[in-house]
C-alpha cells in the first residue's frame, strides 16, 4: 500500500534528489520542444536539397550528378543516425537517473513498495498518534533467510522469482489500513496500525508461512521467517522501533502434523 508523503519529513538524501531530477524534466520539456521544431524544420530542407540534387541527377544524368546525390543521401544518413544515437543514450541516462532516485528516495525497485526511508517516514507520523490515542502498533518484520542459500542451489531466476512472490502474498494478506515496505534484501515490514502484539498473530495466520516457487516442473516452498514487536510508547526515535523488530527472536511456527513442507 502507498500512502502520501508526510510533508514534514527531513530526509535530505531522499527530497534534494527528487527536486533535482523534477527541475531537470521540467528544463527538459520546453527543450525538447524545441528541438522538435528544428527538427522538423532540418527535415524539410534536407528533403528540399535532396529532391534537388536527385532532379538534376535525373534530368542530366552524369557521374558527377550521381556521385553528388550519392554523397549527399549518405551524409543524410549519418547525420540522422548520429541524431537516433543521441536521443537513445538521452532517454538511457534518463531512465537510469530515475532509477537511483527511487532507489535512494522512497520507492523500492522491487514491486514498486515503499522502502525503507518511507516507512521510517510513517513510523514518525504514527507514533505521536499512538502515544495520544493510546493505540499501539505492532511492526512485523517478514523475510525469506535462506534466500542465499535458495539462489545458490536453484540460481538467481528462481530467487528472484521468489522476491516476488513474496511481494504478492504479502500483499494479498496486508489490509489497506496497514502499511506495507521492503527494507531491502528478501526483508520487508507489515506496520499494523492500532493492533496489539498478540492481535498481530492474527495476521500471520493469514500467512501459510512459505511462498511457493516452481522451477518449471515441480513447486517448492520457500520459509517465511517472522519476527514482531510493538511499540511500548516510549522509544521517541523511529530508528529505534524499527531496529527493535529487526533485531527481535524469530517466531517459531507450529506446524500441523503430517504436513510435509518441501524446503528449495
């Protein structure tokens, strides 16, 4: 879930880019405008000398009426692969500028999630929240461990395809009220607003407690390692609260006897 950016937030690494890149689209736009219309206008007159030299090549043909057309159609060809180069590397810098800055602002590159820098945003707007209604929240920190050794055994495609179905469950268990981010790695935090941490296991039932990936031919299942804690109303930093769940015990799962779970 996306939520609007608090306009309080200082995070200076994260707006200071932001506002350089807009600044640069909007100088860009006027820009390239213009030169559309040079463009338009080199087009007509190259077409001009070209249809030129062509009706003298025709109406007097000779070798140097031929040679002429001949070197002139060429030199349109250059300049227009030349203009065809320039505007692909343009639009290359430009995608890749846009991808570090979500990278480094608040948008992660996988599915599109908040990242970590938003979510400390939220957590900064929520805990003053529950310290005046006194209602606390419970963070959940969510994560595929054996993701390392997963790519390993299985190879990158089948641990990214993992990231992402990991991103899908999620999102399917994750209710609009909460809020939902990737901390980077195969780590990603549910903030569940205006619930205890015992009301918090309610959201892990949701959860089958691994996310199945096929490798063409048969399906595995990859653990889910949980950890949790709720805010106690008396850590001021939001660095910390999130710190606290990181660094918090792993849930132990029971599991339903008979079930035969089948690790990648």
């Amino acid at each position: 879930m996306k939520r609007p950016l608090p306009a309080d937030i200082d995070l200076r690494m994260a707006t200071k880019p932001v506002d350089a890149f807009d600044q640069e689209l909007a100088n860009e736009q006027p820009q390239g405008r213009n030169r559309l219309l040079l463009r338009a206008v080199s087009l007509v007159l190259w077409g001009a000398v070209l249809a030129l030299v062509f009706t003298n090549a025709l109406v007097r043909p000779s070798l140097v009426s031929v040679a002429t057309a001949a070197a002139f159609l060429l030199l349109f060809a250059i300049v227009n692969a030349q203009f065809l180069l320039l505007r692909w590397t343009t639009s290359r810098r430009f995608r890749h500028l846009d991808a570090k800055i979500k990278g480094a602002g608040y948008i992660s590159e996988l599915g599109g999630l908040p990242n970590r820098n938003y979510l400390l945003a939220e957590l900064r707007r929520e805990m003053p929240r529950a310290r005046t209604e006194n209602t606390p929240f419970t963070l959940l920190v969510l994560s595929l461990d054996t993701l390392d050794e997963v790519r390993e055994r299985r190879g990158a495609d089948f641990a990214d395809r993992a990231l992402h179905q990991m991103v899908e469950v999620l999102r399917r268990a994750t209710r609009n009220s909460d809020f939902l981010a990737h901390l980077g790695g195969a780590r990603f935090c549910v903030m569940l607003v205006e619930c205890s941490g015992n009301d918090a296991f309610l959201y892990l039932k949701r959860l089958s407690g691994t996310v199945a990936v096929s490798d063409g031919r048969h399906m595995y299942d990859v653990p889910i390692t949980a950890r949790l804690a709720q805010y106690d109303m008396e850590s001021l930093y939001a660095t910390d609260v999130l710190a606290e769940a990181e660094e918090a015990r792993p849930l132990q799962r029971k599991l339903p006897q008979g079930l035969d779970v089948r690790v990648a």
